[in-house]
C-alpha cells in the first residue's frame, strides 16, 4: 500500500482494517458479546468488567456502549436487558452493584439492522 500524503488525494485509499486494532469498535463489542457465556434462556450475558478489560477502556465506557448495544437491540419480549448483580469482591468489604446485560442469541443481527437504519436516516438529512 503506498502512504498518503496530501498531493495524492485523487488515489484510491485501503480502508480495509489490517489488525484487531482497527477493527471498528461496535464490530469488536458484537465479537465480545458473542464470546461471553449464555445463561439458561439461551442469551448472551455481558459485563462491562469484560468489555473494560479486552478494549482497554473504563468500566463506565463499556457500560455506556454495552447500553448503547441494548437500545440498538431493544428490548421487550424476546429483547435485550440489564439486571444489577451484588457482587463482593475478596478485596473489597463492601459489596458493588455491577449491572449484567443479557443478550437475544439473535443481537448481533438486530444491531446491525439498528445500524443500517440509523446509516440510511442520516444519509437522507444529508441529501437535504
């Protein structure tokens, strides 16, 4: 692939991702959902401590995407969900709130339909 530089701008540029790294982040978190174990309903259960731990962000930013991903599924009858878990850690004397999210085995496919919509209502205001 040749560099970019600013004279070339008539070229065609790869886009295409070449490592996990660039990779976009929403791919990555479906491929993250997708490996985390299922619960006894067949769905998906997320934490945000894994999210946190395999992207190297905050726990509050994988909490926010992982809410991001469950608005983008929906809820209701056979949807997305979130429960709070009490959990104590062996470190801590208190115990934490951590919020679990729980997945339709169908999420990834629902997200991506979310996306494409979002994608068309935006291309349709630019036309405007």
């Amino acid at each position: 692939m040749n560099p970019l530089s600013i004279a070339s701008g008539n070229e065609d540029v790869d886009n295409s991702p070449t490592n996990e790294s660039e990779t976009p982040l929403d791919q990555r978190i479906l491929e993250i959902v997708k490996a985390c174990p299922k619960n006894d309903n067949n769905e998906y259960t997320a934490k945000p401590a894994r999210l946190s731990a395999e992207l190297g962000i905050s726990i509050e930013d994988a909490t926010a995407e992982l809410c991001g991903l469950l608005a983008a599924v929906g809820g209701g009858h056979d949807g997305a969900s979130f429960v709070f878990e009490t959990t104590k850690s062996e470190s801590a004397a208190a115990s934490t709130m951590t919020m679990v999210f729980h997945f339709p085995p169908d999420f990834a496919q629902r997200a991506k339909s979310n996306r494409r919509k979002e994608d068309f209502k935006i291309a349709c205001w630019e036309t405007l």
